[in-house]
C-alpha cells in the first residue's frame, strides 16, 4: 500500500493550505484555506484536481481543518455549499472550557449557540471569522462569486467533533486522533491510519510555550509520512525575553515622542500574547497612553478565552480563579472616530497582514506621519501590504494598497517575530518527536524549503520531499530489509522443510478421495523444486543496522541470556472406544514419518524423536500429546495422523 500526496495550496507557498492525501483507497483532504495575497478565483484551491466532473464526496472519505485560521479553513463553505462535497469534516471539540454565568452578557441569545461553543473551539470560532471576512470581501469591497452568511450556517451544521487524543473511526479502514499543536486555541495536529500506514499532519504548530498557550506534543506514533509546515524553515529566533523587551522599548519610545503605534493582529492567538505583555508592562510602568484594541475584538477575545480555557497553558488554568489574564486593565475598545485624535496610542488591529478590514485603514490613515509606527508582529503572505512593507522596511517607500490605490509610507516599520509557528529547531524536534519514515514539507518558500530538506534528510537519513502546488508525490511505504540468515539455521530449516514435506505428502496423498486432485497431479506437484522454504529463528537488530536471524543456540549467545523451552500438551478424545487404538497409532507414524525415530516405551505410550509424547490413557478413552516448541513441524503432521484415524 502506497502513499499519494498532492498539494492544492500552500506547496512552495504560504497561504490556501490544501493538501490531498491518499493511503492506499482513503483519500483525505487536510484544510481547506484561502490565500490572503488573491482577490480572484486564485484564492480558492483548484478543487478541479481532486474530480473533474465535481464528484467530490464520491472521492474524498473526509475533510479534516486543523485550526480556525482563514488559510486553513477559509475556503471551506465554498467547497461544500458551492463545490458539493457533502461527505465528513473533523474539526476540534474542547470539553474541559470555563462553564460561567458570565457568558450571558454577551448577547449570544441562541441558548444552542452558547452550548456549541462551549465544547468546539474551532467549530465555534470558524463561522464568526468566515463571516467577518465575507462582510470585507463582499459588503464593503462588492466582490461577487462569494459564499453567503447562510452557506457558513449550512456548512457548520455538516462538522463533526474531535477531542484531543480521542480516536475517530472514519469507517471500517480509516482512524484519525488529534494532538495538541498550540498555535491557537484549539489547534491540532492530525495523526492518520490505514492498515499498516499513517501519515501525521500538523497544520500549524508551535513547540514553545507563550504567556497563554501550551506547546506542541505527539507520541512516538513513527509515521509513515509526517506533513510538516516550515514557515520559518530556516529561522531560529533569538531569546523570547529579548524580542519582549525589543518590542516594549520601541512602542514606548514611540508613544513617548507622541506617536501612534499600529499593531496588526489576528483576532485571537498573537494578539493575547502581546496583550498580556503590554498590558503588564503598563501597570509596573504607571503609564497613561491609552491602549486599543478593534472594535468588538476585545470583547470576543475575552468571550472565547474565558471558554476554551482548558486549551491555555498551565499557569493561566492556575490563575484564571483569582484572576482572568484576559481581563486587561489598560485597554480599551476603540471607536473609529479616535482615528483622527491627537496624541499619542497604541492600537491593536485586525487583520494581521494588512490585507483589508480595520488595520488597513488605520495604517493609511497614520502611515504618512514619520512620528508614528506600525509593528508587524506575524508572518504575511505574498501579494499582501504587510508583505510589501516588509520587504522594504528600511525607509520611507510608495506602497501599492491596490490596484487605484498608491501611499507614500513615512511611519517606522518593524517585523518583531512573535509568530506561533515552530521555527526551524522546532521543526527538528517534531520530527525527532513523531520518528517518522518519511517527511513531506508545505506551508513555506521554496529556497527555504530546500535548505530544510536537505537538513533532514542528512540529519535524519530519511527522505524528504517539497512539492509545489499540483505535483503528486508518491511514498513508497513498503520497502525490502536485508537481512542476514545464519548458515546453521538455514541448513537446519531446509533439512526439516524437506523432511516434513516429503512425509506430509507422502501420508496425505493417500488420504485422496474422488473431489481431490489426482495422484500423478500430486505427484507433479512434489516434484516441483523447491522455490520458497519458511525460515523460523531469532531476529536481533542493533540500532536498525545489521539485522540478523539466527539459531536460537546462536541467539542466547549473541544475546548472553539462556533459551526458553515452550511446552505444550493436547488432549485428545475418542468418540468411541477403539480396540488396540494405541497400535494402530504406532504403525501409521511408522508407516509415514519417514526418517523421524519412533519408540514404543510400553503398551500405552509412543515417543518420537525424543521429545514427542503419546499417551494412551484408557479410562478416560483419549490421547494426551506433549511436545516443545523445538518440534513443531513434526507435531502438526502427527496431530494430523491422529485426526484421521480417530476423527470426532
């Protein structure tokens, strides 16, 4: 059984994750993301690949969305209420959340609602982002070939619940179970079996702990394949501390010089980690400045953070009962009428790269004063603005907003790593961690996807692969080990193979009735040479090299332990009583077990070879058969003897 993978999105590129995995005749899509760098029908996956004539539920036996991110989840109404698949999606279900009488206050009237969202996180936070991002892209932009408030509805209602490290069976062949992968709340890897194949998906991760998330973790599941993301596939960011303190020392000099400090965030995961950070900083400070956060931002964060508490790191679990982290002091809703306001702020706005919606018009509003700033905290995708500033961030530029849209950029521009993807150690830790035989590379660059693959494949000596966007590549899941046989047992299994067929064709043959093969057929059959002959010894590997099957005798000795001996007895009983049963026996075993030393001991018992013993035992009317493990061979052929002469 082999392994398929094919890349929708994010092959070579950050953005749309899309990937199709076939094991064997499961075929599995993992995410189902927009790219956030396209306005056309770019931003969707080319689902064509998967079925021309759009049979999409035929084909695939389920969809799995790792986390809630739009570019792992944000195609998703458009393929099942536009596209048609109809089939499972997996999403993550969290049943350890904060049950509090607090959540009335915030206006989710449907008491159904309220019951959904305590135990889905990314069920529970994917509609609200899809919907956020449908109003940019179509109720403020006008965009057509969109999916509808409705079609987010529909398409939630097809989810199925996942629990962390609980054990899905898709169907009789397919399992899945999903592991903690701490990028955000209710982030998870996937971990994928068919028969004797997996494959590990990570999605996003991060293998260090923040201020309000746990780190990454998986078993020794040893995968087939693992598909990891590399999104800083050759970054390995300095001390967390040192960003910390970069990051306060530049807004606070900003702010002191009365600048505006814009910060574009996500809704929920950086932004918690930086809010944590400020708002602590500015309490030991005594500082004035006011903090922003998006408009309604704050109050959700708080909402679904008060929730899900169960997916946040120790030390918040600890704490949440005397104080909610999540509560902050310092800052406050913002009202768009405070663009314009003199003085100086700091603002957390979504969404993080810049692309549309409230980051972006405050960034033109404030880019043109050199006293302001914009911190880019996150990663953002080609084709982006945030991608566009970074790329120049050393100075005053001209900026492409869009396609009427030109500003010049006067304000300071830092990217200030505090992304919750792993960086490159931590890519090489997951793969220590999985022991996987393959690795397969997606959500990166393609020069920096290269880079990390040669890494492992040389740290690791397993191979790895780093397919664009519809290229299929193919895992060879089953390969031949060398091993070497001794030559004592070899000559041993081939003199016993030998001897055993020999007598267990010659006794059989004239067990033929009319139904059977005839006897020249069987004859021709014997005659045949010997193409394969069943070896049974001792496998001893040291450190997966020089793998040898040896002798028992040879094993004790390599191994300095002493053998076992496995004794068995078999009872066997007569329907009827048989005169003379015990003389009828020893003439047959003589008569067949050609070679094999057959002695009669008294008038109840026989032994063969030594080691076989057969006992007579007349009140009970039945045989008792002892042997060891050493004479197996011999014994199923004189079980066999004894079957046929006395059957029940």
């Amino acid at each position: 059984m082999g392994i398929k993978v094919v890349p929708l999105g994010a092959g070579q590129d950050v953005g749309r994750s899309c990937v199709i995995v076939s094991i064997g005749n499961k075929n599995i899509m993992f995410d189902c993301g927009m790219h956030m760098g396209y306005h056309d029908e770019r931003r969707f996956p080319d689902f064509s690949f998967i079925s021309k004539t759009k049979q999409f539920t035929k084909v695939l036996d389920c969809v799995i969305i790792t986390h809630f991110h739009l570019d792992h989840c944000g195609a998703l109404p458009y393929f099942t209420e536009i596209c048609g698949y109809d089939g499972p999606i997996y999403m993550t279900v969290c049943y350890k959340c904060l049950i509090s009488i607090s959540i009335y206050k915030y206006n989710y009237n449907s008491l159904t609602f309220m019951l959904q969202l305590i135990q889905l996180p990314t069920k529970a936070i994917v509609p609200i982002l899809l919907e956020d991002y449908r109003k940019i892209v179509v109720d403020r932009k006008g965009e057509t070939n969109f999916f509808t408030p409705q079609m987010i509805k529909d398409c939630m209602k097809k989810v199925i619940p996942v629990a962390l490290h609980q054990t899905i069976d898709v169907d009789d062949e397919l399992s899945i179970k999903p592991y903690y992968a701490g990028h955000v709340l209710g982030a998870a890897m996937f971990y994928c079996k068919v028969g004797e194949e997996s494959v590990v998906y990570t999605g996003d991760y991060n293998m260090t702990p923040d201020r309000h998330l746990g780190s990454a973790w998986i078993d020794a599941v040893n995968p087939t394949l693992l598909i990891t993301e590399t999104t800083y596939a050759t970054t390995i960011r300095d001390s967390k501390r040192g960003r910390e303190r970069d990051f306060l020392k530049r807004v606070h000099e900003c702010v002191e010089k009365g600048g505006k400090v814009l910060i574009p965030v996500f809704a929920l995961g950086r932004v918690q980690e930086l809010c944590i950070l400020i708002d602590t900083y500015w309490e030991q400070m005594g500082l004035s400045v006011p903090i922003y956060f998006s408009e309604g931002l704050a109050e959700k964060a708080n909402f679904y953070y008060k929730l899900f508490i169960g997916w946040t790191n120790q030390k918040i679990k600890q704490t949440f009962v005397k104080r909610n982290m999540f509560d902050f002091k310092h800052i406050k809703p913002f009202d768009r009428m405070l663009v314009d306001a003199p003085g100086p702020m700091v603002l957390f706005a979504t969404p993080g790269m810049l692309h549309a919606g409230a980051s972006l018009e405050v960034f033109k509003k404030w880019a043109p004063s050199e006293l302001n700033m914009t911190i880019i905290p996150g990663y953002c995708v080609v084709g982006t603005v945030g991608n566009k500033l970074l790329s120049n961030a050393s100075g005053p530029q001209m900026v492409e907003i869009d396609k009427k849209t030109t500003l010049e950029v006067k304000c300071k521009i830092h990217n200030l790593s505090f992304s919750a993807h792993a960086d490159a150690k931590g890519i090489m830790q997951l793969i220590k961690m999985s022991q996987p035989k393959n690795v397969l590379l997606v959500h990166g660059e393609k020069e920096k996807m290269r880079f990390l693959s040669d890494k492992i494949s040389k740290d690791f000596n397993i191979p790895c692969y780093f397919p664009a966007n519809g290229v299929t590549v193919n895992i060879e899941s089953s390969k031949s080990i060398p091993i070497d046989i001794s030559l004592k047992l070899l000559k041993r299994q081939i003199s016993e193979y030998s001897r055993e067929s020999a007598t267990a064709f010659e006794y059989n043959s004239n067990l033929k009735d009319e139904d059977t093969d005839s006897l020249e057929q069987e004859t021709k059959k014997s005659r045949s040479p010997i193409v394969s002959v069943p070896i049974q010894g001792i496998m001893v590997s040291k450190g997966y090299q020089n793998i040898k099957l040896l002798d028992p005798s040879e094993a004790s000795k390599e191994l300095s332990i002493n053998n076992v001996q496995l004794n068995f007895i078999l009872y066997w009983k007569l329907v009827q009583e048989v005169k003379d049963c015990i003389d009828v026996l020893y003439l047959e075993l003589c008569r067949w077990l050609v070679g094999a030393t057959i002695e009669r001991i008294d008038q109840n018992k026989i032994l063969v070879k030594s080691s076989i013993s057969i006992e007579y035992e007349k009140p009970q009317q039945q045989f008792t058969i002892k042997w060891t493990n050493k004479e197996e061979y011999l014994s199923e052929h004189i079980l066999s003897i004894i079957q046929n002469l006395f059957p029940k």
